[in-house]
C-alpha cells in the first residue's frame, strides 16, 4: 500500500527537455517584472533567461530573480490574451507600435462582429 503523505515526485530532466532549457525569471515565483523593466517579457511578465538588456534600468541594479522552466510558465496559459492586456503589456515594454497595434486591432474586433 502506498503511502498517500508522499509528495508527487517531480520529473526535472523532463520539464527541463520540454523547456528546451529555457527559463523564466520574475520579481515573483509567478513572474512579473519591475515596470522600469525594458527587457523583452515571456507570457508569465518574466525576463526569458540570456534576454536581459544591457541597458535595462532593473536588471542593472538588481539582476537577482526568481526563475521557473518555461514549461511551468504560468503565463503560457494566458497566451491568448485580450487585446486590451496585449496593449497594456505592449505599453508596459514600451512597444508603441504594438499597442497600437493591439488597439486597432480589438477596435476592428468589436466594430466588424457579427
């Protein structure tokens, strides 16, 4: 008989392989980034590993995260985001194009359905 205390036994090697050995740090085991942060994000709102800019003001004074394996991303479920969340995500990367982009584009959204 088992013994139903036992914790589930986590395959690493696994995720790791699934990840493609990518992972995400954030500010909180969840993700999310400071909003000084210029660096390009994954779903979760973390910084991919080896995506970092030099020229991030974040990332300069404090390079320290919290990291998970892409995954696990949190965010990934999230893929699929409103386009006003894209827009507010584009914003906060500082991507004027992309939120204008995202804008626009859930403006034809609503305006052209049925």
């Amino acid at each position: 008989m088992e013994d139903q205390n036992e914790a589930p036994v986590r395959d690493v090697q696994a995720i790791m392989e699934a990840s493609g050995y990518v992972r995400h740090g954030g500010v909180m085991a969840r993700g999310g980034s400071y909003v000084s942060c210029i660096c390009p994000k994954a779903p979760c709102g973390g910084v991919a590993a080896d995506t970092e800019r030099a020229d991030c003001p974040e990332h300069a004074l404090n390079p320290a995260q919290v990291w998970h394996w892409a995954a696990e991303c949190p965010g990934a479920s999230s893929a699929s985001a409103s386009p006003l969340s894209q827009a507010g995500e584009a914003k906060r990367r500082r991507g004027i194009g992309a939120e204008v982009d995202a804008l626009v584009g859930g403006h034809q959204e609503l305006t052209e359905a049925p």
